[in-house]
C-alpha cells in the first residue's frame, strides 16, 4: 500500500486485528522509505453500489463521505467512536443487502436519519437541518415539533 505521508509504493503490515466485529480487519502499517506509521481498514464489498443524486448524477456509493457526513453530526456530542463505527457498518451493509446496484440518495439519507434519531437527539437534528436543507429556524420549529422532541431534547412520546 501506498504511503500517505512520502508517497513510497510499499508499505509493510506490522500488525493486523478484527475489527468491528469481524467485519473488518484493521492493519498497521510502516513506510520504509520515510518511516511513517498508519492505519488501514480492509473491508468485505459485496457489490459496487451508485448513488443516484437529487441533481440526476450518479456517484460511486463512499463510505468515508458517509463516515464525515456523520462525523460533523456527532462532533462534540458524548458518543463513543466505536458505536459510530457500528453504525455506518450497519447502514453500509442494510445498503448492500437490499442488492440494487443503484440508490437513490434519499435512501442513504433516510437511514442515516433512523440510526440517528435512535443514537442522539442532537446529531439527529444537525444531520436533519442539511438533509432537509432548512433555511429559516421556523423550519426547525417545525421539524421539531413534527418529531416529537421537545425543547429539552427528549423524547415526548
């Protein structure tokens, strides 16, 4: 593998682990070259899935953008990484087992709102505000008050 750090074409394996769950393995690595250290992930990908975008353009399905988009969610919010990482498996599996080659966005979207709202009130909203694309705060009134979640952030149902 290539080095992120000099560019170097090799790289060797210092140490290899199961990662979540199994469903990974994770990889340390060293740069001869430049003796940078990191870190890689080697993932099972059952099919290469299209993302079919609002505007008509279709991009590969990227599960570091969904990692981010998730990510800048739950930024500063007390959730430990591993049960972030369980969920974007999750979502990237409920993904390759509906076996469409390709998805609509909505889709990805959709569920990444139900593993929020289900995770933390807080990310849930922040992902909601760009998902739905709110421009005015009587929107999040609105969207708030459709959910069920009252000012304190619980659940009113």
């Amino acid at each position: 593998m290539r080095c992120p750090f000099c560019g170097h074409p090799e790289s060797q394996v210092k140490d290899s682990r199961p990662s979540d769950d199994g469903a990974a393995i994770r990889r340390r690595r060293s740069c001869p070259e430049c003796g940078g250290r990191f870190t890689t992930f080697e993932r099972v990908q059952l099919r290469e899935i299209t993302i079919l975008k609002r505007s008509g353009r279709r991009t590969p399905f990227d599960r570091d953008k969904l990692a981010r988009s998730i990510a800048i969610a739950t930024r500063k919010r007390p959730i430990e990484p591993e049960r972030i990482e369980r969920m974007i498996s999750q979502i990237v599996r409920q993904l390759e087992s509906l076996g469409e080659t390709e998805l609509p966005s909505s889709v990805v979207g959709e569920m990444v709102m139900k593993q929020l709202k289900a995770l933390d009130d807080v990310a849930y909203v922040r992902y909601a505000s760009v998902y739905r694309d709110f421009r005015e705060a009587a929107e999040f009134a609105t969207f708030l008050g459709r959910e069920g979640l009252s000012e304190s952030g619980e659940d009113d149902r």
